[in-house]
C-alpha cells in the first residue's frame, strides 16, 4: 500500500471518530445545561408555565394573555365545565405587554383562536422590570424569530443574549445548588398548571390596600402601547376578537385615569373591554372574604371559577363560540385535566 493511501485511510478513519467526539461532547452539554436550569418544580412554580402550553391538546377557541391577573383568576376548568370552551393561559408573573405580544405570536404559528383576551395591568410597565421575570416567561419559549424578538424587547441592563441561546453559561454556578428536585425533573417536568391555569385554594380575606399613590403621568408609556397597538394589528390581520378585561384584584391599584384610557382605546379600535374590578361583587359575585388566597391581590379558586364563568358567558353570547363537549377526543383530554384539577382541590394544593 503507497505512502499516500495510507494517509488518506487513516484520514477517513479519524472523521467518524472527531464526529462522534463532537456529538457526545454536545450531548454532554446539553444535558448538563438541563441539569443546571431552574426546574420551578418548587415554590417559584410559574417559571414552568410557559412550556406547558405545548404539551395541550387541540386548537384553543380563547387563549388569554398576561400577567398574574389571568394565570390565577380564571380557571380554564370551569370554562370547559360550563361552556365546551377550549382555552388556555399563556401568563406568567409580571408579564409585561411586549412578552405577553410574542407569546401570543408564538401561539399563532400553532393555531388560531376566536379570541384572545389580554389583561390591561401590565400597561403600567414601559421599560423591563428585572431578569428573573424575563427568565420565567421567555426560557419555556421554544426557539423561533419570535423568541429572538421578545428577548431582545425584553431584557434589562446586564443580560446578554447569549445568555438566552445556551443558558449554561447564565446558570453554570449552579452546580453547588443543585438539590434533589434537580436530579427529579432533569428530563421530565410535572404539569403545574391546568390548561395554564394556576390553581390556589387557601383562604385570606381581602384587608385595607395601600393607598393609590398620585400619577405623576397617567398616560400609558410609548412602548405598552405600541405592543397593546400591535396586538390589536395582529388579531385583526388573523380574524381574532382581542377582548381587553381589568380582572377583579384589588392591588395594585387601578387608576381611574387608565380605565378611561382603556375604554378610549377600545371605542376607537372596536374592541370589547371589561373592567371586572367594578362590578366584580355585584355581577361577577366575588367575595373578598371567601374568593381571595392572599387579601385580594389574586383570586383562589372559588373566585377564579366565577370570574370563567362570567366571562365565558359573554364569550359564548357574543362571539358564538363552539360547545366541544360532544368533541370525544376534546373531552377523554379535559376529563384528564378535571381529573388533576378536582384531586388539587380536595387536597388542598398550593
């Protein structure tokens, strides 16, 4: 054998050996950067919320989006119990309004609800509040353009996006934090929430807010309101009804000067808004002694079952929604969820 076929042998042996190199090193990284990942499998369990919306079952007829004030007071439960209503939440805590946009954005490459209903507390925020929050909505999200786009909307002062793109080198000190629960859900997480929905059931009466500090400015800042301006865009471009509610939690504190914004807005756009803060224990039949798990800044679950219901109710009356209760693949799917849901419930999962 010549000299030179020797050589180009030993060449073609080496490539498969550097290749598989290569592959296991990267799949060594991989693992170890899921490891290392918060696992929100504790007490911070809304940092899991953001990916379970992959795992739901058919297209959704409404789809919400927000902050707190949806993922915790409307139980997507009782909107299927009583209507039929195929819906889920796509919220997570402090979710501003250009996180809530591409999340629903990202939805839209899946499907395309009735409606979309967005809740008008995050207007409060113009600018990126603090990284934990961006890390809690945006890393569940799966890779696209629209993903790029809400990190880059997003991210305060320090944050990288590179970052984003291999977490293991946000979360690489981790390594001497690791607990159990790490080890537990390296691979597979346990649903928190139900179609979205967080469910609570302690009982905390509301007491005596803090008092509304004066509004230096009460208009909306620029950026809220380009992102609520292309919300409304894109569910006018896809045929969507975008309903604006101000769901019924007393704090923090919602200005008479930005209801009237709301309903301006929503005159001017043809929208519905509903602010639910006003008639929460008239027509809504909210109790703040009974509905509420910590003095009325959220709903429990009694009080997010009667928020489903009165807005599903008008959902369903005004923009003709489907009952699916006869779909027998719709309901073998939310009999499992009902299944969680009433378990949570006696036993009192917090």
């Amino acid at each position: 054998m010549s000299e030179t076929k020797s050589r180009k042998n030993k060449v073609i042996v080496r490539v498969p050996i550097v290749l598989a190199l290569i592959v296991v090193s990267g799949l060594l990284i991989y693992c170890v950067d899921l490891l290392l990942r918060p696992k929100y499998m504790g007490d911070v369990t809304e940092g899991a919320l953001t990916a379970e919306y992959y795992e739901a079952y058919g297209e959704h007829d409404v789809l919400f989006v927000g902050d707190c004030e949806v993922y915790e007071n409307f139980s997507t439960v009782q909107l299927w119990k009583e209507f039929g209503i195929n819906s889920f939440i796509r919220g997570g805590a402090q979710q501003l309004v250009w996180q809530s946009y591409y999340l629903l954005e990202d939805a839209l490459r899946y499907e395309t609800p009735d409606v979309v209903v967005f809740n008008v507390l995050s207007l409060m925020y113009n600018e990126p509040q603090k990284e934990a929050y961006n890390r809690m909505a945006l890393d569940g999200m799966r890779w696209s353009t629209t993903k790029w786009n809400a990190i880059k909307a997003s991210m305060c002062e320090g944050e990288s996006m590179i970052d984003y793109i291999f977490p293991i080198l946000r979360y690489h000190s981790r390594w001497n934090e690791l607990t159990a629960e790490d080890f537990k859900y390296w691979f597979k997480k346990d649903l928190v929430s139900f179609n979205g929905y967080y469910l609570r059931t302690e009982i905390m009466p509301a007491g005596e807010m803090p008092p509304a500090r004066p509004l230096a400015d009460p208009s909306f800042g620029d950026k809220a309101m380009e992102y609520l301006d292309k919300m409304t865009e894109l569910c006018e471009k896809k045929g969507i009804h975008l309903v604006l509610i101000k769901s019924p939690s007393l704090y923090p504190h919602w200005y008479d000067e930005w209801d009237a914004q709301m309903e301006k807005y929503a005159e001017e756009h043809g929208l519905l808004y509903i602010n639910m803060l006003k008639i929460a224990e008239s027509d809504v039949g909210i109790d703040y002694s009974l509905d509420t798990y910590d003095a009325g800044l959220h709903m429990n679950v009694t009080g997010a079952e009667k928020c489903a219901s009165y807005l599903g109710k008008i959902l369903v009356e005004k923009y003709g929604l489907t009952d699916h209760r006869n779909d027998e693949k719709m309901s073998r799917y939310w009999d499992k969820v009902i299944a969680r849901y009433d378990e949570a419930k006696s036993a009192g999962v917090n």
